[in-house]
C-alpha cells in the first residue's frame, strides 16, 4: 500500500519532525515539523480528547514495550489521506549529517496505536497548526 508523497522546503531538521515508514520524500530535506507531546496514561481522558480511531495510552506502554505514538486528525489527513493509520509506524530523521530519511541501526520506529482529534495544547488561542501533532507515552520518551 502506497503513501502520498511530501514535498518538504529545504531546511535543517527539527526535534519536531517526524516521518513515516514508507511514504517517499520528494526532495531531501526537512519533513514538517508537527508538535510532539510527551504524556501519562489518563492525560487524553483528562483533556476529554476525542478518540477518532485506536486506542489511548496504556499503563502497557512501559520503557520495555513495543514503541508506540498518538497522532492527531490532521496529522492523519496529511500522511494518510483517505486511509488508516492504525497500525502504521512513524520514525524520527536522523542526526548523523546525512540522509535524513535512513533507515539505520539506531532508527526508533513508533507504531501508531491511536487518533485524536485535534486538540488545544498551549493555550485556548491557539491556532490551527498546518502539520498537526503526536504524542509519545513519558514512559517510553523520558525527559
């Protein structure tokens, strides 16, 4: 199953970018940068974050499990449009100077476990964001 390709502006990349398994880049640059979270178990209930599709964190999502990451609604729109992400796995580029879009040894894959709705993070003004967010367990990305 094919993912739409991204076209990305040429800049250095972020801590905030986040790319997806499979989906080809355009040009070799820096992909988007989206809004990352880190969150306990409760905090989308806690938020009364709306639940599009999957599952919220788990008491399961431990430093030991398989690495997992919520992804909200627009997020889903602009790398999955028309499909399902559930199930899908994201990966941060990486920082040795080179292709950002290898895959190494060291490469961390999140399998997306969970769609929110898009929600107000920083304050009740904020304003849309074009990429989106995601959000990883604190237990799996600690400080």
């Amino acid at each position: 199953m094919s993912v739409a390709s991204h076209e990305w502006k040429n800049e250095r990349p972020s801590e905030w970018s986040i790319l997806v398994d499979g989906a080809p880049m355009t040009s070799v640059a820096n992909p988007p940068a989206a809004m990352p979270q880190k969150v306990t178990p409760g905090y989308f209930e806690a938020m009364r974050a709306r639940l599009v599709a999957g599952r919220f964190f788990e008491a399961r999502d431990t430093a030991d499990a398989p690495k997992v990451i919520i992804i909200d609604d627009r997020l889903a729109r602009r790398f999955w449009p028309n499909q399902d992400p559930i199930g899908r796995r994201m990966y941060k580029p990486g920082d040795d100077g080179g292709d950002l879009t290898a895959i190494t040894a060291k490469t961390e894959f999140f399998t997306v476990v969970g769609i929110v709705s898009e929600m107000k993070e920083r304050s009740l003004t904020d304003g849309e964001r074009a990429v989106g967010s995601y959000f990883f367990p604190l237990a799996q990305e600690p400080q």
